[in-house]
C-alpha cells in the first residue's frame, strides 16, 4: 500500500491539484499531485525519491 499522503516535488496534499498521478521511476511507484510534477521527478528522481516514505518489509509487519 502507498503511504505517502503528500507530493515529494511539490510538498502539496495528494489531490489538492485534481487528479494524482501515478509514475513508476527506477521500479517504484510514486504518486504525485499533479501532471506538472512529472517532468521535474523525471530530471531529477534521485532528489524526489528520498522523499517517498518506504514500507517496511513483509517480514517486519505485524501478523494479525
């Protein structure tokens, strides 16, 4: 599940600009506030990247 609930370009609500956008860069997937942020996460996904918050790994979570 995708627990991010802000934009990593933009700093912005997921939602707040219409629709969110969903982009797979270097195998994950990232939702962003808008189309306009696209193109800034494609120049540079290493800085945006960092901003995903990671889900802990199956192992990690709790059972039940």
């Amino acid at each position: 599940a995708y627990t991010a609930k802000t934009c990593p370009v933009s700093g912005e609500n997921l939602g707040d600009h219409g629709k969110v956008v969903d982009v797979v860069i270097a195998n994950e997937l990232v939702k962003l506030c808008c189309a306009g942020c696209k193109s800034k996460l494609e120049a540079a996904p290493a800085k945006y990247l960092t901003q995903v918050p990671k889900d802990a790994p199956a192992e990690e979570k709790s059972e039940g």
